[in-house]
C-alpha cells in the first residue's frame, strides 16, 4: 500500500487532499500527466463544428435513453433472455456479490478473470469473492498492477496513473515468481501478459464489466486496448457481466456517437483497439465463446438519483474521464484523496447522490466552479450546476429531498453570519452600525476564530480599515450636499 493510499484511508477528504497537495513531487507527476492527456484529445478534436455536433448527438442519445430507462430496461431484459442471457437485479452491491457468488458457487468456479469494471470496484467484489474462497485476477494491466500493491484505482479509466515505472518494477519483481527487476517498459509488460495468459487459460470464470447496452438487441458493448476483456469474456465457459441500470441505448445507432467519442475524450485515442459486442452464449454451431452469459444490473441509489429530474443528469456519464483529466483539482490531490471508487468532477456529483451528504458532503465544495469540466464533457452534463445544487441541499433540510444526508453539513454559525449580512444590506441603519463595529473592533478578532477559520485556513485574515466609506466621505464633505 502506497503512502498515499494509507493517508486517504486514515483522513478525511480535506485532510487527504492537504497531505496530498504537500507531497509536490507526486503533484507535479500528476500535472504532467494531465497535460498530456488534455492535449491527446485536444489534437483528436480538430473541427470544433464536429465536436460541437458529436456532444449534441450523445447527449441527446444519453438523455433521450435516460428518459425511457423503465421501459429500455424492460426491453433489454426480454431481449437478453430471448438470446440466452440470464438477467439478475440487485438493488444494492451486497445483492450484488451474492447473486454473482451464488452463480460461481453453483458451478464449482474456484478461479475468476476478471475485465475492467468500475461497478464490481463499487461493490468491492473481489474483496467479497476472496472471503469466499474464490481466486480472482484482474486482466486489465493497470488493474493487475494495483491490485498486486492491494491499492483502488486513482482514475476510472488509467487506474495505475500515480505509479511509476520504478514502482511497478519492484511489484513485478515481488509478486510475479522468476521476475527479475527491470524498468524496461516493454520487459514489463511481457511479464505481465505472459503471467495473465496462464490465469486466462485456467479459470473456470469471466467477470466483466459493461460501457453501453443496446435495449433494440439485447447486446453488451465492451470497449478496451489489450485484448484482455475479450479472452476474459470468450475463454471461460462462464460469463458474467455487472453494470449499473442507467448504461443502456435504445438502439445500435446510439452506440456510433459514443463509441466516436468516449476514446478520443478518455485516452486521445481515434478509437479503441477492440470494441466487443455480446449478444448470446456459445450457440450450438460456434467452437467458442462461453456456454452461460449472465448480466447483473446493479442500482444502488441510481434510481433516487433518476427521480430528480436535475440530478437525473448526472447517469448519462459513459466513464470516459476528460471531466477528471482537465480537473485543476484532481491534478493537484489525485484520485486516492477522494477515498471513493469515482473521484474527480463526476465523482463530487455521484458520490454524495449515491452514499449521502452527511458523509460525502464535503466533495461538492472540492471545486472552483471553473466550468473546465462542463466545457469537455461528452455528453454535456452540467457537472457545475448539480455541484452548485447538491451544495444548496447539503445546508438546507428538505421534508422530500433527492439526496440523503439534506441539510447534514447545515452550521449554525453560517446561517447567522449570513442573516446578520442579508439584514445589514436591508437595513440601512443596521449597515452603518456594522461598518462602524467593523471598523473599530474587526481587526481585533484572532484568525483563529470560527468566523474566520474556514477563510483564514487557506488566505490571510482580512484587514478592515479604520473608518467607513461613509465616513471618510463625510469628512471630505461629500455628505453635506
């Protein structure tokens, strides 16, 4: 486990994203990275107009999918059991692992390929498959790597993004047997792919996750580079998928613009080494392929958040990260710091929706509202406004409200200092009585007082002058006339 991984467990966000701010050479790798990555996509993306009609188009494939969920759900479930695939609900990730448990247990599954998937991250199934006795691998190499250092990923599509390669040669050497240390990148990856063949060859299950699918066919669409989702989803006899509700299309059509520009947004690739598209089990006439396909849909929350007719638009995300990579705060803390399986912009809009405001309350303010996020989403979720809104419900408590945990960081404090502000401006004689306190006594406050710590953490306590506008326009004769 990393120094930074163990300071996030042990801190609070704030706290966490301070201890990562101090360590300035991990800072600068991580803005370097960025930079890079912010001018990959930038060099995909020549044409304004084109990118410009590109987000329209999945915007609207994502809202207008959003806008019949029920019925697509419903839809995707009759056409995947009319191919052969099996369709389980869980409403929360303990369901989850135990609907997927119970199928491996059912078929005497003792070792698991698994594919790169955020959900199974949200549900912590390997952790849960372990406890049962159940071998799990991770194919993705990034993936492979943090789980070998027992650390969650920093980013929900390069995982491994805050490891060197130095970091990864001393895993290599520690974990994989006859691995020699070397920092040649290429050696590297040889030992890996040659250590993860074997772990294809021999498990008795595949485990992956899902980016899109497609209600008019019944299909789950994977994108990936390594060829690594596809041998976990063909090789094994045994298939299963977990992904959250909110994932599916209407049609094939939909999936073109996405597919278009979920690559060129994550990775400033012109798109991804390998698209897979599943539709059924193994049918009799095919040699490979698995014999079962099952498919857990996943809610946790996603239902409540669907309610909201604003927050509703925080599940067209396709997981693409260019809202984390141009995130000036991301760069600066990681994605360790946020101490959830999505951090970053989207991260401070789900995470609070899905686990509450009373312990993740704190993520909405990690942002200065740049925009930078809203400029380069995809599919144009207005990241800013439902961060500006999931502020407002975090101080104001709602008979009804959207989010558990409304009104849970609500400080009594604030809400005076702010009514003693409306009433100030309101009230003319009530301003003037405040400048003059001010004035005359404002400058003997500590920094240290409440009023003033949240300010003064991060700025210098503000200086008052030692007499009102008014005043020294008094004294200018200003007032006489």
């Amino acid at each position: 486990m990393t120094a930074e991984t163990a300071t996030a467990e042990k801190l609070d966000f704030r706290a966490a994203a301070s201890a990562a701010v101090a360590d300035a050479p991990r800072r600068e790798n991580f803005q370097r990275v960025m930079t890079t990555l912010m001018d990959k996509r930038l060099a995909q993306f020549p044409n304004p107009d084109e990118l410009s009609a590109l987000r329209e188009q999945a915007a609207e494939v994502r809202a207008r999918a959003l806008s019949k969920l029920p019925d697509l759900l419903r839809r995707m479930e009759d056409k995947c059991r009319e191919n052969g695939i099996v369709v389980h609900w869980a409403e929360t990730p303990a369901e989850a692992n135990r609907i997927i448990l119970d199928i491996l247990q059912a078929h005497g599954a003792k070792k698991v390929i698994k594919g790169k998937s955020m959900v199974s991250e949200e549900t912590h199934l390997n952790t849960a498959l372990e406890g049962a006795a159940i071998e799990v691998v991770e194919s993705d190499l990034g993936e492979y790597i943090i789980q070998l250092a027992h650390e969650t990923p920093s980013h929900i599509v390069m995982p491994c993004i805050h490891k060197t390669k130095e970091d990864i040669a001393r895993l290599f050497a520690q974990h994989i047997k006859g691995q020699e240390y070397t920092e040649d990148v290429a050696a590297l990856t040889e030992a890996a792919r040659v250590e993860l063949r074997e772990r294809f060859a021999a498990a008795d299950a595949g485990i992956s996750g899902v980016n899109f699918m497609v209600a008019e066919t019944g299909s789950l669409v994977l994108v990936e580079n390594e060829g690594n989702g596809r041998l976990s989803t063909t090789l094994p006899t045994l298939h299963i998928a977990i992904t959250g509700i909110e994932k599916v299309v209407e049609n094939l059509d939909d999936v073109a613009p996405l597919l278009s520009l979920l690559p060129r947004s994550a990775t400033g690739q012109a798109i991804t080494t390998y698209v897979n598209m599943i539709t059924s089990p193994r049918k009799a006439d095919e040699k490979d392929g698995p014999r079962e396909v099952h498919l857990v849909l996943l809610d946790n929350g996603r239902s409540r958040v669907y309610a909201d007719p604003q927050l509703r638009d925080t599940l067209r995300c396709i997981r693409c990260g260019a809202c984390i990579n141009h995130c000036p705060i991301y760069a600066r803390v990681g994605g360790h710091a946020y101490q959830q399986v999505y951090p970053g912009p989207i991260g401070k809009i789900l995470t609070p929706q899905l686990l509450g405001l009373e312990s993740k309350g704190d993520q909405p303010h990690a942002s200065s509202l740049c925009g930078r996020c809203v400029e380069v989403c995809p599919v144009k979720i207005p990241i800013t406004d439902i961060l500006v809104r999931l502020r407002e419900e975090a101080v104001e408590a709602h008979p009804h409200a959207a989010v558990a945990g409304s009104g849970s960081r609500r400080s009594w404090l604030e809400s005076v200092i702010w009514r003693g502000w409306k009433i100030a401006h309101a009230v003319p004689a009530f301003y003037r009585l405040a400048g003059w306190g001010l004035t005359r006594f404002g400058n003997l406050a500590p920094a240290s007082m409440p009023m003033f710590k949240e300010w003064t953490s991060v700025r210098s306590k503000p200086t008052f002058a030692a007499k009102t506008l008014h005043e020294l326009a008094k004294e200018k004769g200003y007032g006489d006339e």
